[in-house]
C-alpha cells in the first residue's frame, strides 16, 4: 500500500515537471520582446537631433531627384513605416548617388539609400528588407542609445538645459559632445544588429514582403566582401553582422508564424536599376573615387576641449570630434572633412587614433610588437629612418615613431607618427596623421595632445 502511493507520488510529481517544462519550452518559443536601450534623449531630441544631422548629411551628399526613383524608395517607405512595429516617427526616405552598397538612418526618422545598394539588389524584397532594417534602429533607438554610451558625461551635462528648438548639435558641442552626422551614424553592437534584423522581419512580415530576403542579402554581401572591396566595407563597418542571419530569421518568421510573403514588383526594380545605370555621376557623388575637401578644411584649431573616458583624459582640438564605438577601444579625434571616402572605404586622413593593446613584455617590445601590426595592417606604411624619440608624459615613459604613407589627399604623402606610452595595464598609443606638406605646422597641437595625456592609476 505504501509503495502504491509513493509511485502515485512520483507520477503526478513526473506530471508537474512535464507541465512546468512544457510550459518552459512554450515561453521560450515566443518572439523576443524588443525594447530601446538607455537612453536619456526623448523622442522629440531624437526627431529634432535627426533633423539637424539630416541637414548635414544633404548638404554634402547628391540626391538623387528622379521622380520614378524616388517614388519607388517611397513607395517601399510607405509599406513598412505603416506597420505598428515602426513606431510613429517621421520618416523619410532619399535616394542618395553613391556607388557604395549602403543605408542609414538617422535618430528620429531621416533615412538615406545609396544607389549602389539599388544597383546590387536581386528584387524589391532585398531593398525593403535593408530599409526595415534601418527603420527598426530608429524604433529602437539605437542611434542615440549608442552615443549616450560612448559621451555620456557630456550628453548628461548638455540635457540638463532645454536642448528643443535652438539647435541641439550646436549646444552639445558647447559641453563638449561634439556631435554631427557622423557621430549619430556609430558602429552598432552585434546585440543591436540583431534585434533591427528581429524587428525589420517583423516589419517586413506585416508588409507582405518575404522577410528571409533581408537575411539572404546581408549574407549575400558579406560572401562577396573581398571580391567587391570598399563598396561593402563600409556597410559592415556600420553594421557588424550578428552571425547566420537567414537561421535567425527563419527561426522569427516560424515563431510568428507569418507566411513567406513576396518579392516584390521586378519589372519596377529592373527599370529602377537601368535608369540609376544611365544616370551621369553628379558633382558630390561618391563614384568610387577619392573625395571630400582638402586638408586645410581638416587643419586643427588651437583652442582644446577635453575628453574623459574609461580612466583616460586628454586634450583634442576644439573643431575636432570624437568618434567611439562601444565595441572598440579606439577613440578616432577628426574633422569631418578630415575623413576622406576612398573606394567607398572611410579613411582618416587627418586626425588622431587612441587606444591600448594588452602588456606582454617589455616597453620596448610590447611598442615593436604593436609597430609591427601598424605595418602589416597597412602595407603602405614605411618607417622614416629617422630614430625613435623617448619622452616623459605624466610620470611615464614614451616613445615617439615616425612613418610615412600614402595619403587619402590625392597626389599626397602623410606623415603617420605612432606615440606608445608605458603604462603597466596596457600599452597606450596614440597615432596622428596628417599630410606631409601640413605636419609642421600641426606638429605643435600633437605635441600638446600627447603632453595632456592622464591614466587613472
């Protein structure tokens, strides 16, 4: 009798943990709930940050103005920023003549499709899934997300006032954030990556497109990387990819169970891609060529600012920014115009670089060491023959390298000057770069820079 109810017992004990699994199992199937990061911006400072930044983005870009292409790109616009998952932001959508394949979209709505993209597109599915991509970084907000976390001090600082209708980029800048364009447009995380792809399939879903098509043309991209060079790399230097995306999407469509939907009107992107392909290359377009301003626009100015992050702190010019990605622990210091398009590759071509490589010996060795990953990197750079200098910056030794290289300027040669300082948590460098015709007079303002230098210790 006793035996007969502890099997009973342990029956309907079994039966409990089958229940509590299955339901276990049931709640991990459900779609992963999808919410914005830390944030201290509101909607309305993300909306009118994007619409500043758009400003700039325009003024130095050529759009595209045929009417049949536009209202293409809106057409597709209109579908998926209808959906729910969109949000209510205000987007907008142009069509930007650059031969690069790539998007982007701005805080609060303002988004940009290169027509290179257009171009390399299968069918209309490819396209919508790239724009509901970027979309869904606007309904997640990750654009001002990503710049809280890499100047949040300063971001902090620059909210405590009323920042809505007085111009927020040029506030900021007065606390020391120093935004633009390019600092709303930082490297993503792979975790963010992810979720626009989980959102922008859902996006997708509710439109009627096939939302597979989104992962099949990252994938597709990201297979032909090294055969098309710089008119993809820079789309995964924005968009770092979160790992097998036609799985991850697949396994979304499934749990919402959503049918495949379609591809799109094909006879539309065809005539779309012929008119691009007949198109002469505007003025300010980015035709794989190399571009922006001369040097003079990216000289350095006098007056510094400060920057202080993660126990470092030093001085930069006041008419340089900082750009940072969380992901990095690089710091790039540049103008705008200091960063030159090559091939559709990003290049610093005036400007600073800082970070730190891990200790494995000594301070001679461990500098060779990252010198020697400086060369194989980039294959163009040569040592000056000119000796290494050792200097003293706040209590520590450093040593000064000088190397030459050829400059993203045309017909130019830039000098590359590699300081490493021995710091006993990590080898601390920071490289500049300017062209040779401009390194004597900035040399000053470098030198400043490196004598700024503080490690919390």
């Amino acid at each position: 009798m006793e035996r007969s109810r502890y099997t009973m017992f342990i029956n309907r004990l079994a039966v409990v943990f089958l229940c509590a699994a299955a339901a276990g199992a049931q709640a991990q199937q459900k779609p992963k709930t999808l919410k914005p990061g830390w944030n201290f911006f509101s909607v309305d400072q993300d909306i009118q940050l994007g619409k500043e930044a758009a400003a700039e983005v325009e003024a130095k870009s050529a759009l595209v103005r045929d009417p049949e292409l536009n209202a293409y790109i809106n057409r597709i616009a209109s579908k998926l920023t209808s959906t729910p998952e969109a949000g209510k932001f205000p987007y907008s959508f142009k069509v930007v003549y650059d031969k690069s394949i790539n998007a982007f979209a701005l805080p609060g709505g303002p988004a940009f499709v290169h027509t290179g993209l257009i171009q390399a597109a299968d069918n209309e599915a490819q396209i919508a899934g790239v724009m509901a991509h970027e979309i869904s970084h606007v309904a997640l907000r990750h654009g001002t997300s990503q710049v809280m976390k890499a100047q949040g001090i300063q971001i902090i600082a620059g909210l405590g006032a009323s920042m809505l209708g007085g111009g927020m980029l040029g506030q900021l800048a007065q606390v020391g954030a120093g935004l633009g364009a390019n600092s709303l447009l930082l490297k993503f995380s792979r975790g963010a990556e992810s979720d626009a792809d989980l959102l922008g399939t859902r996006i997708m879903a509710k439109a009627g497109y096939d939302p597979i098509e989104m992962a099949r043309f990252f994938e597709k991209l990201q297979a032909g990387e090294s055969g098309k060079g710089g008119s993809v790399a820079q789309f995964f230097s924005d968009h770092p990819s979160p790992g097998n995306r036609v799985k991850a999407v697949t396994e979304e469509v499934r749990l919402l169970q959503s049918s495949s939907g379609d591809k799109g009107d094909v006879a539309q992107l065809k005539r779309v891609q012929q008119t691009i392909g007949a198109m002469p290359a505007p003025a300010k377009a980015n035709a794989n060529v190399r571009g922006g301003a001369g040097p003079e626009a990216a000289r350095p100015s006098a007056q510094m600012q400060r920057y202080q992050s993660r126990g470092l702190t030093f001085s930069y010019p006041a008419n340089w920014q900082v750009f940072q990605s969380k992901q990095s622990s690089e710091v790039t210091v540049a103008s705008r115009e200091g960063i030159v398009d090559v091939n559709g590759n990003a290049e610093i071509a005036y400007g600073a670089i800082i970070g730190q490589v891990s200790r494995r010996g000594t301070f001679d060795q461990d500098t060779q060491a990252y010198l020697n990953q400086v060369m194989q990197q980039n294959r163009g750079v040569k040592p000056s023959g000119q000796q290494p200098a050792r200097v003293q910056v706040s209590g520590m030794s450093a040593l000064v390298n000088l190397f030459y290289n050829n400059s993203p300027y045309p017909n130019q040669r830039e000098v590359v000057g590699v300081v490493t300082f021995d710091n006993p948590q990590a080898l601390l460098f920071m490289v500049f770069i300017a062209p040779e015709t401009e390194y004597s007079q900035v040399q000053r303002i470098f030198d400043q820079m490196i004598q700024s230098v503080q490690i919390a210790r």
